[in-house]
C-alpha cells in the first residue's frame, strides 16, 4: 500500500500551472466529439436497416456493432462529464460552497464562507455534489436570483433534459447493459446534447477555448455541428445525411494539415502536402481506382475514387453482358482518412456545396 500512496501523489493540479488548460471539461467534450462522429464507420454498412420496415426491432439491435456500443458510450459518458464539470464551474465562481458538501470539514467550511483562499490540496476533502443536485441548485439561482442576468437561462430549459442524459449515463457506468439504438442517439445528440454545447460554448469564459475541442475548419466551408443542429432544427430526421456530417466532422479531427503556418512549420507543412498527394498520385493505376480528386475535408488532392462495373442480361450463348456500367462505390482520402461510400447519398440531395460521388455511366 505504501508504493501505491506514493504513485497516486504524483500528480499536479491543473488549475495551479501557468497554462491554459485549467480542467478537463474541454478536452471530455473533444473526446466526446470525435466518438459520436465515429459512430457511422461502425455502422456504415447497417443504416438502411433502420428505415427497413421489414426488419424487427429485435434484428435491429443485434445489429450494432461491438464498435458502436464502445463509441456510443463513450460519448455519452464524456458528454455528461463536460455537462457536470461546466454546471459546477458556473456553481463554483458564484461561492464555492455551492458545489460542495463542506458541512462536516469545519474549518474549510468557515474559510470558504469568509471568502477565504482555500487550496486544492483542501478541497480534495470536500464530496462534490452529485449532478442531479447540481442541476437543481443551478436552475433555482437562475430563475430565483438571476444568476448570470439571463446569460444561463438556456439552462432552465435544458434541465429535463440533462437529468434524462444523467439516468443514461449511471445506467452505463453502473450496469453496463444499456445501449441506444443508433437512430436514437443521433436524435439525443442532434436535438439536445449539440444545442445545450453550443449554448455553452458561446458563454464569454468558454469562447476563446476553441483550441481545445475544435476539429480543424473543413475546406469545403462546412461546420458538421452547426449542420447537423440545423437539421434536427427542422424535425427532418435523414439518417444518411447525419451520418455523411458526422464521416466529416471524425476526418476533421484527423486532418493533419494546417492551414495557416510561416517559417519551419510551413516548411513542414508543404512538405506533408506533397507526400500525401504524391502517395495519392501513385494510386491511379491501380484497379478499380478511376480518379484522385480534391478532399472536402483536408483540400488535398487525395480522395481516392473508387469505381466498379455492374452488369445485366448474361447471354450464355455469346458469353456476353446486355448491358455493363461503371459506377463509384466509395471515396477514400488517404491525408484525413475521410471515407464515405455509395450507401448514402449525393451530397447535392443534402444540399451540401460538395461535388457528387455516385454515378453511373455505361460501357
């Protein structure tokens, strides 16, 4: 025991070091990001079953993926911490005895009510209040006192809301064998969770932290947040195009390039470019592959066209096809790994500004 004592003491808070980064509620809410929009490539081959209605619920269930019940989760779980971490930092700045049960630490209690500098070191002392009670004491102070002057309202509205996303998230960690369906969590995300991040993003004290959560600006001049909130806006549910947004939102995050670099790292950044596109170039002479054409993600000239030959009317006695097309099946960027394929749509029938993928053209 004593080995482990001295492993767990060395550590550091982060809100006692000279940077920016003074807690995790930031870096959940990334994590949480890059699960949810990874939850189409562990799914891509199985979304037209939920539209299917001859497909059982039961058939439908035991149809996700190993990899979507991990991603899921994990977005949930990390969803909900920024959610409690955000509510008690608002609770905290306003008198930190408003997150934490100090009734028995007599002398700490004292100090916090004296407005008395209290050290971390202390407040690990301290039992944190649970969520739900977080949101209960929250949305009273702001309907009964004001607090923050009707910046926080969107709270208040909220609340109902977050105490469902509370119940998900115990069931997880406490039972370990509740998953939502794949069309459902794109609804919680899409309706609820993605609006309440927005509203707390554009909070004065979260605006300039950006470069902590945010996946890099796509080239094609979509943002898959703001996109897929706008969809769920108009209580349009295409399943598809959520999932095409979130392939773009999850390659965003792997985007390696940056956009705006001088001296070395534009040295190194340029150089990047041209392995990437000079990897993508060698690629199309092989089988199957028809084009390499710009990324809507990265910018590069590295989206692999993928295409195949369909045929029709086998004649056995010529030993030849009626008819024969070529068609693209999937597009792949070999820089940001974007990959989508023939499953859904055009991106023009979302009304995307991305050019089209999926055509057919005979032989």
């Amino acid at each position: 025991m004593p080995e482990i004592n001295k492993i767990v003491k060395e550590g550091f808070y982060l809100n006692n070091q000279s940077r920016r980064l003074t807690g995790l509620a930031m870096l959940s809410l990334k994590i949480a990001l890059k699960s949810y929009f990874s939850t189409y490539q562990s799914m891509k081959y199985f979304l037209h079953i939920f539209d299917s209605v001859d497909v059982s619920e039961e058939v439908k269930n035991e149809s996700h993926s190993k990899d979507y019940c991990q991603q899921s989760s994990e977005a949930i779980i990390h969803f909900h911490h920024f959610f409690e971490l955000v509510c008690k930092e608002i609770l905290r700045n306003e008198n930190p005895l408003l997150a934490v049960d100090a009734s028995n630490k007599h002398e700490i209690f004292d100090k916090l009510l004296k407005g008395e500098r209290v050290t971390e070191k202390d407040q690990e002392g301290l039992k944190s209040i649970e969520f739900s009670l977080t949101i209960e004491r929250l949305c009273e102070l702001i309907k009964k006192r004001n607090m923050g002057s009707g910046a926080l309202d969107f709270f208040i509205n909220s609340k109902s809301f977050l105490k469902e996303l509370n119940v998900l998230r115990n069931r997880l960690l406490h039972r370990g064998v509740y998953i939502l369906s794949y069309p459902a969590f794109d609804n919680l995300v899409g309706k609820f969770i993605l609006p309440l991040v927005k509203d707390i993003l554009n909070l004065p004290q979260y605006k300039d932290l950006t470069h902590l959560w945010r996946y890099k600006n796509l080239s094609c001049g979509i943002d898959p947040i703001d996109e897929i909130v706008s969809d769920f806006n108009t209580n349009k549910y295409d399943i598809t195009k959520i999932a095409f947004l979130k392939e773009l939102g999850r390659s965003a995050y792997n985007n390696q390039i940056i956009q705006t670099s001088k001296g070395i790292s534009k040295f190194l950044n340029d150089e990047k470019i041209k392995r990437f596109e000079k990897m993508a170039g060698t690629q199309i002479d092989e089988p199957n592959i028809s084009d390499i054409i710009k990324c809507p993600v990265c910018g590069l000239n590295t989206l692999i066209v993928y295409d195949d030959i369909e045929t029709d009317d086998y004649d056995e006695e010529t030993g030849t096809y009626a008819k024969a097309w070529r068609y693209t099946w999937q597009v792949e960027c070999i820089s940001c790994t974007f990959e989508v394929n023939h499953h859904l749509k055009n991106p023009s029938e979302y009304g995307l500004n991305i050019p089209d993928y999926w055509d057919g053209k005979d032989l």
